[in-house]
C-alpha cells in the first residue's frame, strides 16, 4: 500500500516498457512448458492418434482384403466351372464321334462277313453241285452199261469204248434236252 | 488496500497504469511472476495427467484435453503451416495456445484476478524471442538467406517499379512490426480489459461508500457492467490466445511456403 501510494506519487510507472525480470521469466517458463509438452504430451497423444488411426485403418484394411479374397476365389470357381462345362462337352462330343465310328465300322464288318458268308455258301452250292452231277454222272453210266449190256447181253468190257459211247451218249442227251428246255 | 486509499481521499481516483504493478509478495517475486509459473505447472499437469494412459476410445478428461489438443493440431497448426510441414511445430503453437489462454484467464479467476499478459514482458518474450526466430529461422532453412529475403521482400506477379515501395514496407513488416504488433495485441487487450473491469468495481465501491441517497443505487449499474464486462473479457481472452498461436503459426507457414 505504501508502494502504491509512493509510485502513484512519482507518476503512473509507464506500462509499455518492458522489465528486464518479466521477459527472462517469461521465457524461461514457456521454454519449459515448451520442453514439457514437446518431450512428454505430444509424443503420447500422437502415438494414441496414430494407435487409433491404425486400429480403424487396419479393420478397414482387412475388411477391403477379405473382400478381394472372397473376389478371387469366386473367380476360380468360376473359371474352374466353365472349365469343366467346356471339358465336358468335348468329351461327349468326341463319344459321340467315336461311337459313330464304331458303329461304321461294325457295319462295313457287318457286310464284309455277310458278303464273305453268302460268297462261301455259294462256293460251297456250286461244289456240291458238280460233285452231284458227276456223281450222278458215273451212276447214270454204269447203270444204263448194265442195262445195255443186260439187254445186249454183251458184256462191253472194253473201258475206254464203254465210257466213251456213255459219254457220247450222254453229251448227245444233254444236247438234245438242252434246247427243249430253253 | 484500494478501499483505504480511498477512504483517505474521500475524492474518486480513477484506476491507472499504478494498478499493474503492485507490490512485490516477497524479495522481487511480483504477483505476475508467480502466475506465470503457476501457468506452466497446470498446463504441464493437465496435459501430462491427460496422457498418461490414453485410450482408444477416450475418457471424458481425455476427451476433453484432446479437444485442447486437436485445436492447438488440427485448427490453428494444421490449417496454417500446411499438412505437409506442421507437425514439428505442434508442441510450440499448443504451448503458445495454452500458455496465453491460462494466463488470461487468470484474470476473470476469484482471488487471482490478473491477466500476466497485462505485462507487456511476458508477450514481448514470447513474440520476440520464440517465435520471431523460429519463424525467420525455418526460412532461411527452407530458402537459404538470400533465397528468403528475396522469398519474403520481393512477392512474385508484381510490376518490377512496385518493388521501390513494396520491398521497404515488406522488410519493415516482417522483420521489425510482426514481433511488435503479435506481443501488443495481447499486452494491450488484457491490460484494457483489466483496466475496464477496475473501473466499473472501483466506481461501484466508490458510488456505494461515499455515494449520497440515491446515488448508492447507481453502484448497482457498475456491478453489472463489472459482470457483463467479465463475460466479455473471458471471450476476448480465448480470442487472443487463439489469434496469438493463430499468427505464430501463420507466420511460420507463410516463411516456409514455397508458392508465395
């Protein structure tokens, strides 16, 4: 109070010159409110900022991974299926083929052997055939001989003359039915 | 005290520059003084019990000190010195927030009434010997000596005789005003508002003592101006803290842009 009275005596003390004690105090408290929070809250509060950013980013992240995965995996079943569609299809396609092969092929067998049967058949027929007619041939002959040679009462032993005059006969016989059965 | 001394007078004496300087508590240690290291010890405490074990999802007085802290970051750091630069700068700018908030507000607090800033000291030493040199000392960083000057003295898509008038009023701007204006405009805010908030208390204490009948009932009016003129010293405290960090920071941006 005596101070007071004693500078409000002297004149108002002037308020825009600075106190030497007021700038080194100032400055040396904010340098160390400075240091405090530069060395201490900062650094907390920007790690539990890039802590959180992280914690969203990351479930963010994994979410977008998931999803890619889940993409990918759709594709390849998706590719793997039209795979198997197309593999498929070919397969059938070249069972399709081949039994159209076979099948020709067991019809062309099919008609070799009935040609190879019918061909033997017929060889066989026309065998039978011309042993018969020689056989009946050489029946014929001896038998009409006999006859003969009953009824001439000639016994015809020459062989070469008899079968010849057979044969003759025959031959002569065939000519003759021949054109009457034409 | 200022009631005995008026009660001695028995005249009004209105509030003055005296009123700033009171008495030192004890040795040279002056009321000021003290709050400026009480300031420093909350900020320290706050922001040191805020983060000591943060969690992702915050707490209410973490929540809390983080809104501090995402302003002095985000709004006045961020938005100034670029989102490129301005992380190294976020413990200056928060500090600089904090410190000339806390001391302000010290005015409108019971029983400490007294905004620090009101000495022009405390600003002076903040403008001129913090930020003043890191600001010119990130450019020269940034630009090299010449490489700023020109950068800060000679502004691009100006007409070459512009510069017989705009390099000496740049120069004088940036290198001598800056510091200047940055530490009066807080100085000269708290020291007007603590003088208005003296002068409506001390009227009203003198209309109600020595005040005749009816003119004690006039000392209602100065007591309400006293609390209305509070509520507006407690805006234009945050505000200049604001704009004090808000400037520190723009002027670190802009000595540090490239565009400019």
């Amino acid at each position: 109070m005596l101070n007071t009275i004693v500078l409000a005596a002297e004149g108002e003390p002037n308020p825009v010159l600075p106190h030497t004690s007021e700038i080194i105090l100032g400055l040396v408290a904010f340098l160390l409110l400075l240091f405090v929070l530069w060395k201490f809250a900062v650094p907390r509060f920007e790690a539990a900022y890039k802590e959180r950013s992280e914690k969203i980013e990351g479930g963010i992240k994994k979410a977008e991974i998931a999803q890619a995965e889940a993409e990918k995996a759709l594709q390849t079943y998706t590719a793997q299926l039209a795979e198997a569609r197309a593999e498929s299809a070919r397969i059938r396609d070249d069972a399709r083929l081949e039994a159209e092969q076979i099948k020709e092929e067991l019809r062309v067998q099919a008609q070799e052997e009935a040609a190879r049967i019918v061909a033997q058949g017929q060889a066989q027929l026309e065998a039978q055939r011309a042993q018969i007619v020689a056989e009946l041939r050489a029946d014929l002959g001896r038998t009409a001989v006999e006859l003969a040679s009953r009824i001439v009462g000639e016994s015809l032993e020459d062989q070469a003359r008899r079968s010849g005059t057979v044969d003759r006969f025959l031959d002569e016989l065939d000519a003759v039915s021949a054109p009457a059965n034409n | 005290m200022r009631a005995l001394w008026l009660a001695e007078g028995g005249e009004f004496v209105p509030p003055g520059a005296g009123d700033f300087f009171l008495p030192p508590i004890f040795g040279s240690v002056t009321k000021p003084m003290v709050l400026i290291v009480l300031s420093v010890v909350i900020i320290s405490a706050f922001f040191l019990l805020a983060s000591r074990r943060m969690q992702i999802v915050p707490g209410r007085f973490q929540y809390f000190a983080e809104s501090v802290y995402d302003f002095g970051r985000n709004n006045i750091a961020r938005e100034q010195i670029g989102s490129k630069d301005f992380l190294p700068f976020v413990p200056l700018i928060l500090a600089l927030f904090t410190f000339v908030l806390v001391n302000n507000i010290f005015g409108i607090i019971p029983i400490i009434q007294f905004p620090s800033f009101s000495h022009i000291g405390f600003p002076l030493a903040l403008s001129l010997l913090v930020v003043y040199p890191v600001y010119h000392g990130m450019g020269f960083k940034r630009h090299g000596f010449i490489g700023y000057f020109k950068h800060q003295l000679f502004p691009p898509n100006v007409p070459k005789p512009i510069y017989i008038l705009l390099t000496p009023i740049e120069l004088f701007t940036k290198f001598i005003m800056n510091p200047i204006t940055l530490a009066i405009r807080v100085f000269a805010a708290m020291f007007a508002g603590h003088l208005i908030l003296m002068v409506f208390a001390i009227a009203g204490e003198f209309l109600l003592i020595e005040g005749s009948g009816a003119l004690k009932g006039v000392s209602v009016v100065a007591f309400a101006f006293n609390i209305a003129m509070t509520f507006v010293e407690a805006l234009i405290m945050v505000i200049q803290a604001y704009i004090f960090a808000l400037l520190s920071a723009n002027y670190i941006g802009q000595a540090m842009s490239s565009d400019h």
